[in-house]
C-alpha cells in the first residue's frame, strides 16, 4: 500500500494527536505515505486535506483537541455524500483509511468498506467510553481525570458549607463517566441514562446521609440521566437543576448545582491515554499494510488487539452493575 489516509471525527477526545503521530510515523517507517483530512468526514468529501510528515506531527502528543480538528459531518450520512468520499478516496490513491472517533465515525468507516471496500481501521476514541468490545476508548482516562479533579474541589467546598451538590457530567447517551468518576470521587449517588430513577430515592438517600452524619451530599449526574427518570415526563434537559430545585423544596437544605460541560472534552492526556492511542494507532497501521480490512484497535486486558468492527459495532456496551452496586454499598 502506497498511501493510507486518517482523519479524527466527532466530539473530540484526549489523545486523538498522540494516535495520530503515531499512525503518521508508523506508516512513514513503513515507507508508506499519509493523507490527514481535516473536519472528520467533511475534510474527505471537500478534499480539505495535507500530506502529513514526521516533522508535521511533531509536538503534538500532548495536546489536547486533535491537529486535524473533527467534525460531525451531515453529508457522509447520505448516500452522494459517501459516494464523492470516495471518490476522493480513489483520486488519491488512498488504500486504506484510519478512522479515529466514537461510535458514529466508526460506523462510518464501516460503511466505507461496505459499500467501497475500502480497507478501514477504526480507533475508538470518545470520552463516554461506549463502544463495546474494548476496557477504554481514547479520552476515557484523561477526562475521567479533569472530572475527579472537580469533585475533589466541589467536595471541598460542600464540606465546608454543609451543601448539596449535584455535579452534572457529559454523557448524554451513556453513563460511564459519570458512573466511574461518581465511584472513584465518593458521590453519595450516580444517576445515569441506562438505570432508572426516582427523585424521591436521590431525596431519601441525601437525608439517611444527613442522619448519618454527613457533613455534605454529593450527587453526580450524566447528563442523558433525565431519559430514565421515572415519570419524569420530557425531562431530557437540564437534569442537574432538575434535581437540586426538587431536593431543595423537599428538604429544605442548601443545594447548588456545577454543570461541567466541555472542559471535560479538553486537557493534556494522561499517560494511560498517551499509551493508549499510542498503540492503537501503530496497530492500526500495521493491520492495514498487512492486509487487513476491517477492523477496531481495542484495548482489553492491557493488551491492543484488531477486533471484528462489525460485531464492536452491533453489540451494545453494557453499564458494569458490579460497578454501580459496589459504588452504592461504599456510599453509605
Ligand atoms: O460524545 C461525547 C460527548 O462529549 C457527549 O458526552 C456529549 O453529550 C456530546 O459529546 C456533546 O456534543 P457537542 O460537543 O456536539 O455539544
């Protein structure tokens, strides 16, 4: 293969630039040539791209963001969309493309090879952790890290003031954020879109933790958590405030409500990430010049392993309960 192409697509993550330095170096020690499009899938259908060297991937691997930027690109989902990729595709001679993102850009590199066969490697990278068939996406780590950092903070202004808070983490349509960082931070409760939920059990369980003694209550909230909140109605937003305003008028204890939004996307990753993409992307370049088609780099069991993209993309990555119970036994 004389040249492969890599873009980064969707919400970005920490970690996205060391996967694509490494990726970038890999091929170029392998003699290959590498196309970096910029704007995730928009960069291949407008040919918004650059030949990327050793040099053009240098001091990246520890920002944040990706170098070449991400899009959510409406276009590729349609069918001319896809067809004038691909095309691009076969102007340049691409032979293989690394797809960097979350559940939406790896289903886009699916549909890649589908319909085009064009040999594809996607690297799972998204803060929400919810692509199924590997332990962590690319992100993961980093922005579990910027979330304990907060509620190390929050707690200590909830301790001193005798508050309650509610800390609402992204996550619209998954709760692994929320629900690592609630454990790993001592959130006396964590709501998340996969598990039902009453506003009168967060109530009852911030008022045992008052007679118990408790000095603060910290509730962490995914922000898709309204979607299963039991006879909540359209309650989709804003459930963060939702669920201080309720805990206030019934208790009638002060609360506040911290919304963490974007900052968690950002920040310098961690060496797990670093490590991570690091090896994700070398492996992704290797499975591509060796011959393979299609495949997801995943990390399992501290190894970096080719899993079948398609059976990664049709299963659906479940909430780990052991987890969730374990955190809700040690709250109390
Ligand atoms: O997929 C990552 C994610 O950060 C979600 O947790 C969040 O709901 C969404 O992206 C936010 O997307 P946007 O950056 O488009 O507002």
């Amino acid at each position: 293969m004389k040249r492969i192409g890599v873009l980064t697509s969707g919400g970005d993550a920490p970690g996205m630039n060391s996967a694509i330095r490494s990726v970038v170096r890999t091929a170029v020690y392998r003699n290959t040539e590498v196309i970096g499009f910029y704007n995730g899938f928009s960069g291949l259908l407008d040919g918004n791209y650059e030949e990327m060297t050793r040099r053009s991937v240098g001091d990246i691997i520890h920002r944040g963001g990706t170098v070449l930027r991400t899009a959510r690109c409406r276009e590729f989902e349609t069918e001319e969309g896809r067809e004038k990729a691909y095309k691009k595709i076969k102007e340049l001679d691409i032979g293989g493309m690394v797809i960097i993102g979350g559940n939406g850009s790896l289903k886009g590199a699916k549909s890649l090879h589908d319909e085009f066969d064009v040999p594809v490697m996607g690297i799972p990278a998204t803060i929400d952790n919810d692509l199924a068939m590997t332990d962590a996406s690319i992100g993961f780590d980093t922005a579990m890290n910027t979330v304990l950092d907060a509620l190390n903070k929050v707690r200590d202004t909830a301790t001193s003031h005798e508050r309650t808070f509610v800390v609402e983490i992204m996550g619209r349509d998954s709760g692994y954020l929320a629900l690592y960082t609630g454990m790993c931070g001592g959130a006396e409760s964590i709501l998340i879109p996969e598990i039902e939920f009453r506003l009168d059990d967060v109530v009852n369980n911030c008022k045992a933790g008052f007679e118990r003694g408790k000095l603060h209550n910290i509730i962490v909230v995914a922000e898709g958590a309204g979607k299963n909140l039991k006879n909540g109605g359209e309650c989709e937003q804003n459930i963060g405030t939702i669920i201080g305003n309720h805990i206030r008028s019934e208790l009638s204890v002060e609360t506040r409500v911290t919304i963490l939004g974007h900052l968690q996307r950002g920040g310098s990753p961690t060496a797990v990430d670093r490590i991570i993409s690091t090896k994700m992307g070398a492996e992704a370049v290797d499975l591509l010049l060796d011959g393979k088609q299609k495949k997801m780099i995943s990390y399992i069991g501290n190894s970096i392993v080719g899993v079948d993209l398609d059976e990664a993309l049709k299963k659906e990555k479940n909430i780990d309960m052991d987890i969730y119970n374990l955190a809700r036994i040690l709250s109390l």
